[in-house]
C-alpha cells in the first residue's frame, strides 16, 4: 500500500473514495465537512439524512465511519468519520488518541469493503477540533501503516491531503519517521 501526500482541496482529488471529517450530525458543516457538501452537491446530504432517519439516528459516533455516493465530486464515495476533539490532560488525551486512530481504520474498513483501491485523507481532528497537527499526522500515518495488513489486499493508494504546510510538514516528518 503507497501513502502519498498530495497538498490542496480534498474535493478535487481524483480518487475512489475520499474521508469526510464529519460531525456526528452528518448534516455538513464547517471546514474539510462543509466543502465536501458543497462540492458534492446535495446527494451527499440527502444519503446521510436517510443513514440518519434509518441506521443512525443518534448521530455517528467518534471514531466510526459511514459511507455515501460522493454526488459530484471526482471520487465515486465518502467515507464519514467523526474524529475526537483534542483533550489537553494525559487522562482524557489517553481515552481519545484511540479514537482517533479509529477514525482512520473504520474508514479504510469502509473502503475496502467496497473495494476501493485509492482513498484520500484530510487531516482529521486538527482543525476546529484542536488536534496539535504533529500528533494527528502521526497518528494518521502510524494508523495506516498498521492497516496494511489488513487492507493492503484491496486499497493500494493512500492519499493524504493536507490543508497547509504545517499539516504536510507533520505528514513528511510521520512518513520518515
């Protein structure tokens, strides 16, 4: 399985599934989430509403995925995971690292499942959910080497999408580390 590193717009890459950064709504939002509604056109919105009404009615909760058409963006899908809001204490930060990594497995789980052979990352929980960006890249990359095993059959590119240099920084830094 290749990790490649591709900076810009998640909803312009050309891959079979990208990963939403999603609120347990489901319902759009800010950031990575709200441009994946945008540029996917209402589809994507009306798919979760029905995930909602049906299998999910609570929400989805941190650390799971879901999966939806991806209307009209380049990929066929959308994976939507629900990262953890960063915790500052060694308590809580050692209950949500997990849940953090378990984004990034349920959603290559998802993938591959469906058999997609290329998906693409945003930096999950880094943004407005205050994740330290070097930790969450580290994270993502420890996450998805770990996962090769298991997918590695089936996903044969990952691409991860940083949204800034500090966020591509980490990603460089995770891959030779």
């Amino acid at each position: 399985m290749d990790i490649e590193i591709r900076p810009g717009d998640i909803t312009a890459v050309e891959t079979q599934a990208i990963v939403n950064a999603a609120n347990s709504s489901l319902m759009g939002g800010g950031g990575v989430d709200g441009a994946i509604h945008r540029a996917g056109g209402p589809s994507i919105l009306d798919e979760c509403k029905k995930i909602r009404e049906t299998d999910l009615p609570d929400g989805l909760p941190a650390g799971q995925a879901v999966v939806t058409t991806a209307g009209e963006l380049p990929a066929q899908w959308v994976v939507h995971t629900v990262g953890p809001t960063y915790a500052k204490t060694p308590e809580k930060y050692q209950e949500k690292a997990p849940v953090l990594a378990s984004c990034y497995r349920a959603s290559l789980q998802a993938a591959a499942e469906l058999g997609v052979e290329t998906i693409a990352f945003p930096t999950i929980s880094a943004g407005v959910y205050g994740w330290p960006m070097d930790d969450a890249t580290r994270i993502a990359v420890e996450t998805i080497r770990s996962m090769e095993e298991q997918v590695g059959d089936t996903i044969r590119t990952v691409v991860l999408v940083p949204f800034g240099q500090e966020a591509e920084d980490g990603y460089r830094a995770a891959l030779a580390g």
